[in-house]
C-alpha cells in the first residue's frame, strides 16, 4: 500500500466518522421523551429511503436530519434544466469554467432548499405536542439554523473527501448512513427467524435474492456493449488510406445511479404536497396518497415511467448521437457499412436508445422487486432498491479509484489510469 493511498483512506475514514457523530446531535430544544413516543407511535411512516441515506438521522431529530437530500435535489433540478435550456446546455460542456459555474449554482439552490425544508421541518416540530419545550420564534430561529448548517457543512465535507478521499464524497456519505440502516434492518431479520416468525427456508431465500441482486448490479454497472468502427488516415501525407480498427465502449446504464434516485424524489413530491393540505382520514386526496404510497400499483407504474423517461434523456445529454458522429467524423472513423454523417447520427440514436432501455429496464428491475415483496409476499426483504444500487455502485468506484492509485505509485501515466477507472466505476 502506497503512502498516498494510506492517507486517503485514513482521510476518508475520519471523514465518515464525522458524519456518523453528527447523526448523534440532537437538534437544541427537543424533549427526548416526547420523541422517543412520537418515533414508537409512528415507526412505520418515517420515510424509508430518506431515513437510511442519513444514517438514522431523521429519527434522532439530529442536526444532519437533512442529510445531503438538498444538494442532491438541487443536482437532479439543474441537470433536468440543462436538458431543456440551451444555456445551461452550453455552460455544463464549457469544460472545467463550466464544471465550476455548475457547482456553484447547485450549491446556492441546494443551500436554497435546506432553508426551505428547515423551516417547513422546524414548523412541524413545533407544532408536535410535547416535542419541543419552549417554542417560539427563538426555536424555529435555532432549529432552521442548525439544520441548514448541517446540510452546508456535508456538502462541505462531501467536496473535501472527493478531493483528498478515495471515491465521491457524496455517494460515499449515502453509502455508510445506508449501510447503518441496513445491518440493523439484518438484525431485524435475524431476530424473526430467531422468534420461529420466519422459517429457515424463507431466511435463505432472502439471502440468496440479496446475493443475486449484487450480482446483477456489478454485471450491469460494468457491461458494455461495443460497437466496431474503422479509422482511416493518410500516412506521410500519401494518397493511399491505411484501415485502422477501433471500437467505441457504451456503458449499458449510461444513467446510473440517477433515474433511480429522481424517481424517489419525484415520487416524494405529490406525497408531502397532499399530506400537507389532506385530512388523515377523509377525502379523495387521502385515497391519492396512499396509492401512491410505495408498493401501490400507482406508485410502481410512477417509478417505471419516471425511470424511462429520465434514464432516456439523461443518456442522450451525455452522449448526444448528434455530436457524436461529428466528432467521429472529423477524427476520420466510421461504422462499418454506414456513411458518416447522418445514417452515422441515426445509428448512433437507435443504438443508444436501445442500450439505454435494457439499463432502464435492469434500473426498474431493481427498484420494484423490493416493493413487491413487501407489499405482496409480506417478505422482509430490506437490501434492493436504490439502498442496493448506491452501496454497490459506491464500492466498484472504490475499488476503481484504489486501482488507480496503486498503479500511480508504480509509475502508470495518467491516461491509463483515468481509463482504469472508467472501465472499473463506470
């Protein structure tokens, strides 16, 4: 192990270390006692992935109840933007200038949001009966404050473990508060089998759907589908034309990991908006909610669209067909048996479509047979969904970036190792 490697590991170790501690501040103000009644009388309607991505956090009322959702929210919103507005189009492929701009304006609408969800978040704990001992403007003040602080400090740190850590720092904090979920959801299960309520049989069921669910995801994440091309260039300036062969490598899920968490936050939207102005109890936009609760047929059919339609014009923005073969052209290559220029274009666009509907297809795959179980087997099955997809996308980024590292200290160049992780993280 290389002295570089060893520091960013320690690096990114005390970074995830801080995070977890932080979960463990509560927010100034809250009653325990009244919390810990208000978690037992509600446990089943604390939002799933939400709770998991922050480690716990939301059930803590801690100050990192908000986790990274903002900066994650503000990403999805400008690259939904840059797909429809030319501007941002154009500013996003401005090289690093632009990769900058873009940051910045995410931070700013991220740090936007968390004012927004803090105060709506401040506001309902205070009208929480019991839950807070003095309210007033001075707790809404304090809680809206520490929240929004919490939430700036974890992009802060998020940037910090990307640049001195191994791995993104942002995908790396979903990871551990996903996987603290997750060994307690195991315990659960464990706990059933052990109290006679699971059978033996359905316990390795689970375990061998949860092995295969791995599978398929690192088989995914890592396939390609290549596509033949042939370059031709004069040598010396001569007049002859000399075949050279090549290939370009698309990546099966060129979306990764983000139709999968747009859907989720989509999905959220309609929900907290009809809590918010429907009684409990009473009305057909109460009936709405929960059907759209997950699990519902409503909510499945929302999560198959959402995904497509996403997973669709994500991967045309990354790889626009269009300027594809432009730049194939002009470097002199060709597919095989296919003029350049516009039969190229349209090549390109039928085979990128099609790839992108097997990855959104394997992306659909993955986030409803978790909900099916549940909802219908009545099967505790806890590990699948985009919890799964984040932990195992996040350790072959890991292992990538290692690679990288330990061929730096034996004198690889830069070029092979930016190609060792692509080929390796996608």
């Amino acid at each position: 192990m290389t002295a570089e490697l060893a520091r960013r590991i320690a690096f990114t170790l005390g970074g995830l270390l801080v995070f977890r501690l932080g979960t463990y501040i509560p927010i100034p103000g809250i009653a325990p006692d009244a919390l810990h009644r208000i978690i037992s009388q509600h446990h089943d309607g604390l939002p799933g992935l939400a709770d998991a991505a922050t480690g716990g956090a939301i059930q803590r009322v801690s100050i990192f109840s908000l986790g990274i959702a903002p900066y994650l929210s503000a990403a999805i919103i400008l690259q939904l933007l840059a797909l429809v507005i030319p501007r941002f189009h154009a500013r996003s492929r401005c090289g690093e200038s632009g990769r900058r701009a873009m940051v910045r304006y995410t931070v700013g609408l991220a740090i936007l949001l968390a004012l927004l969800q803090a105060y709506g978040i401040s506001l309902a704990l205070q009208n929480a009966d019991g839950l807070v001992r003095e309210p007033g403007p001075l707790f809404l003040l304090t809680t809206t404050v520490s929240l929004v602080g919490g939430a700036v400090f974890l992009i802060w740190l998020a940037e910090q473990m990307t640049l001195r850590g191994i791995g993104n720092g942002l995908a790396l904090l979903l990871c551990v508060g996903i996987l603290a979920k997750f060994v307690a959801s195991i315990a659960s299960t464990a706990e059933l089998a052990r109290l006679g309520l699971m059978s033996g049989a359905a316990l390795l069921v689970l375990a061998a759907l949860a092995v295969a669910g791995v599978a398929l995801i690192v088989v995914m994440e890592r396939a390609r589908r290549i596509l033949p091309l042939v370059f031709t260039h004069r040598p010396g300036g001569g007049a002859g034309l000399t075949p050279q062969r090549g290939h370009l490598a698309l990546k099966l899920n060129g979306a990764g990991i983000i139709p999968a968490i747009a859907a989720a936050w989509l999905a959220s939207i309609p929900i907290a908006i009809v809590g918010l102005i429907a009684r409990p109890e009473q009305g057909w936009l109460a009936a709405a909610l929960r059907f759209m609760q997950p699990g519902k047929p409503a909510h499945m059919v929302f999560t198959v669209v959402v995904v497509i339609i996403v997973a669709l014009i994500y991967t045309a923005f990354v790889v626009d067909p269009e300027h594809a073969a432009e730049s194939l052209r002009a470097r002199g290559g060709a597919f095989p048996g296919i003029a350049p220029g516009e039969a190229s274009t349209d090549h390109l666009d039928r085979v990128v479509t099609s790839t992108t509907l097997v990855g959104a297809a394997y992306l659909v795959l993955m986030l409803l047979m978790p909900e099916a179980l549940i909802a219908y087997a009545k099967v505790p099955y806890y590990f699948g969904g985009a919890s799964a997809l984040i932990m195992v996308c996040v350790v072959l980024d890991i292992e990538a970036q290692v690679r990288g590292l330990v061929r730096t200290g034996r004198g690889t160049n830069a070029h092979e190792i930016d190609s060792s992780r692509t080929a390796g993280g996608g």
